[in-house]
C-alpha cells in the first residue's frame, strides 16, 4: 500500500484555500452593504419626517418667500431662528424647532447642490435617487437625522 500522506495535505490545503476564497467574497459583499445601511439609518425616519410635515404646513401657510422669483438653490429656513415667516408666527415656530430638536432646516431647489456640510451632501447624494427634483424642506436634527418633503 502507497503512502498517500502528500496527496491528502493537498488536497486539504484546496479545500482550505477554495473555502477561504468563498468567505472573502462574501465578505467583500456583505460589509458595504452594512455600511450603507448603518450610514442610511438616519435617513427618513418617520419622526424626522413628521417634523418636515408639520415645517411644510408652518411655510406654506405663513411664508413669505416667494418661490416664482427665488434665484437661490436653497433657503436656510431655520438655523436657531425661523426665517422668512410672518412675525406672528416667528415665535411659534421657533418653539416648535427647540421642542422638536430641530438643528437646521432648508428650503432647497435643486437636490443637485453641494454645500460645506458633508452629512448634508452624503444626504443630497441619496435624495437624488430617491426624490423628484421639486423643492424640498429638508430638515436635520440635532440627533443628525434627515428628513425631506416634497413642498
């Protein structure tokens, strides 16, 4: 009887190396994927969404920008203070972004914009497939969640 020990290591060592290949396809697959989902997570929740609504009914009643000569991609509708809105409703929407843990809201044209906020861009790079390109009230928390509406 032949000793087989070399041949058996061989084959072994195949297996090893084929089952090695396998995970780290997997691997390279399923990390991303994660990635994006742990990045995309703060993105459109449906509290953040509620609060782009209830900005969106405030504006549109007592705005006043007006959209038909606005030459500017977006409009900072609050930053720490409502803007563009009737003095009588300043205040009220001014209460309404603290209890609500507003950071920043934006009145925005064209998705396709940058600006110096790189969360803000990486959440416009996403709206872009997932959005018309009607404006939007985009709203970002102080937790860094976004939400958009269509206004």
């Amino acid at each position: 009887m032949k000793n087989n020990k070399a041949f058996a290591m061989a084959e072994l060592l195949t297996v090893i190396i084929l089952i090695l290949v396998i995970f780290a396809m997997i691997y390279s697959t399923f990390i991303p994927t994660t990635a994006e989902y742990e990045k995309r997570k703060y993105y459109q929740d449906v509290s953040s969404t509620y609060k782009a609504y209830y900005y969106k009914k405030i504006y549109k009643q007592y705005s006043l920008i007006d959209l038909n000569n606005q030459k500017d991609n977006y409009i900072t509708l609050y930053d720490g203070t409502c803007n563009y809105l009737d003095s009588s409703m300043t205040n009220l929407c001014n209460e309404y972004s603290n209890l609500s843990n507003i950071k920043k809201a934006l009145l925005v044209k064209d998705i396709n914009i940058t600006t110096t906020d790189e969360s803000l861009n990486d959440y416009l790079k996403y709206l872009k497939n997932t959005k018309n390109s009607s404006y939007q009230i985009i709203i970002e928390t102080k937790s860094n969640k976004y939400a958009a509406i269509n206004f």
